[in-house]
C-alpha cells in the first residue's frame, strides 16, 4: 500500500475547494426593472397617440399642414446658378430669383418654404387683393350714392353695415326696431327690403367677385310644437334673398354659397335677443389667383 507522500518542511498547507451552489429564487423576475421600462414605453406611446387624435380633432387643416411641414426634416437643395451658389454671391445678384428645386409653389415636401424673390414689397397675391379691395371701396360709395338719390332708401342707409372680413367685403342688411326685412317668423320679404336688395343687386353685379349669402336671426325661440326653428328660418331667408339677387341681375354662377346660421354668429353678442342680430349678409369674396386669371382672359377677348 503506498504512503502519502511526505509534506516538505517549506510547503504551506493544502487548503481545501470549496464549490458554492447557488439556486436562482423563482420569484427573481417580479422584482426587477425590465417590466417597468417597457410598460413606460407603453404609456409613452399611448399619450402620443391621444395627443396625436386631439390635434386631429381640435385643428383645422392649414394647421394640420402647418405642423406636418414642422415635422418634416428640412432638407434644402441648390442647383447650379441658384441666387448665391458656387461661392460668396456666385448666382446673379444677392436679390436674384431663387431656382430651387422645390419652390414655394410646392407644399407639404419641405419644412420651410423657400421665397420665389428676395425682393420685398407686394408680391402678385397682394396686387390682386388691393385691387379687390379698391373695387369694394367704389363699390361702397356708389351704393350709398344711389341710396341717398331716392327718398324710399335713404332712410333705411343706416341699416346697412360693411365689413372688411377674411372672406371678402361683407355687407350686412340689419333689421331694427323699426325696420325688418321679412314678415314675423316666415321668409317673405317685405317691399322695402326687396328694393333694398335690387339696389345692392345693381351695384354688385358690376363686380366680378364671388358671392356669398348668409342669414341670420336673434335668439328667441319657437312656440312648441310648430315645424320652424331658427336654422330653418336663416336658412329660408338666405335663399329668398339669393333670388331677389337674381332677379336684380347677379348672375347664378356668382352664387358660392347659400348658409343659414341661425343665432351662432350675433351681430349684438351682449343681447342675444336684439333685433340687429337678425340680418341678411351678403359677402364679395376675394377672388383666387385663378378666377383673376379667367377673368383677365375675358376681358381680352
């Protein structure tokens, strides 16, 4: 049998290996971090989503455009002999025309828009709205002329209004205490309101804007259990003024749009009630590059 082998008298002593198991606990991953990181991302994603749903909802769509083209990564090319290109002003001149590829004409693919000219002052959008604007100002002084020629009219010069409004020159035909310009409750209108209406059908039909007609009445309702109500009513009345305007010589195709609004718009906002809230208005829309260009083609021919 053989013998352990002698320990030398310099060798340190065996120490003995000792091996650790270690059993993971089952219930290990409830108590880490990994769920509480994807369950944020989760909750991030959703508040995006709803905050993406109410922009839908709450925003019209220029402005849905707007924020589109914000987020779009802004990209912006030069081509050859672009205003400033190939060096310190190597295009024409610093105030040259731009010749970018994408021009301001073309919308939803950049995120800023590049301007046609360098130039300022008016460009052709602003030309066309000043001589709109100038025409609506002849206009104005010619119906108030015509009004102030015949007795029957010029008392009823203080029932018309007008108003610079985004859509164009908005005249408003205003009842009063002493005025209306339909019988109670219905659309038939009255022999003074008519020869108002041709007197403003003559003057507008010289115009070649378009034309928009809303109607509107104050806040008092209906007794219960007749068929009318107020956006009924708005909307009856707007429609008989278009046909007096017809019948005053504005051609069909003038006509835009026809709308009642019943009391949603109020020309007296603090009483609701107030017989100036009920009124026909009749809008000369500002006229779009394109229906200037027609227009401008008619003319010479």
């Amino acid at each position: 049998m053989a013998t352990a082998a002698k320990k030398g008298h310099n060798q340190p002593e065996v120490r003995p290996i000792i091996v650790k198991k270690v059993i993971a606990d089952g219930h290990g991953g409830h108590h880490g971090g990994a769920w509480k990181v994807a369950y944020a991302d989760f909750v991030t994603a959703m508040m995006a989503f709803f905050l993406l749903l109410w922009i839908l909802g709450a925003t019209d769509e220029d402005k849905r455009r707007g924020i589109a083209d914000f987020f779009t990564p802004t990209l912006v090319e030069f081509k050859q002999k672009s205003a400033g290109s190939n060096g310190p002003l190597g295009g024409d001149s610093i105030i040259a025309d731009d010749n970018y590829p994408h021009k301001a004409s073309q919308t939803g693919e950049r995120g800023i828009t590049i301007p046609k000219s360098a130039v300022g002052g008016p460009q052709a959008g602003d030309a066309g709205r000043a001589e709109d604007k100038a025409r609506f100002e002849r206009l104005k002084q010619a119906l108030l002329q015509k009004m102030e020629q015949k007795p029957a009219l010029r008392a009823l010069k203080k029932n018309i209004r007008f108003t610079d409004s985004t859509e164009g020159l908005r005249i408003d035909l205003v009842d009063e205490a002493d005025f209306s310009m339909f019988r109670l409750a219905t659309d038939q209108m009255l022999p003074q309101a008519r020869a108002l209406i041709g007197e403003v059908a003559e003057v507008i039909d010289d115009v070649p804007n378009p034309v928009i007609v809303r109607g509107h009445t104050d806040s008092l309702p209906y007794a219960s259990g007749q068929t009318m109500n107020n956006w009924m009513l708005s909307t009856a009345r707007a429609e008989a003024t278009r046909a007096a305007l017809s019948q005053g010589g504005v051609q069909v195709d003038r006509f835009v749009r026809i709308e009642g609004v019943a009391d949603r718009e109020p020309f007296v906002a603090a009483d609701r009630y107030d017989p100036r809230n009920r009124r026909m208005s009749i809008t000369l829309a500002w006229r779009t590059p394109a229906e200037r260009k027609t227009a401008e083609r008619a003319q010479l021919k």
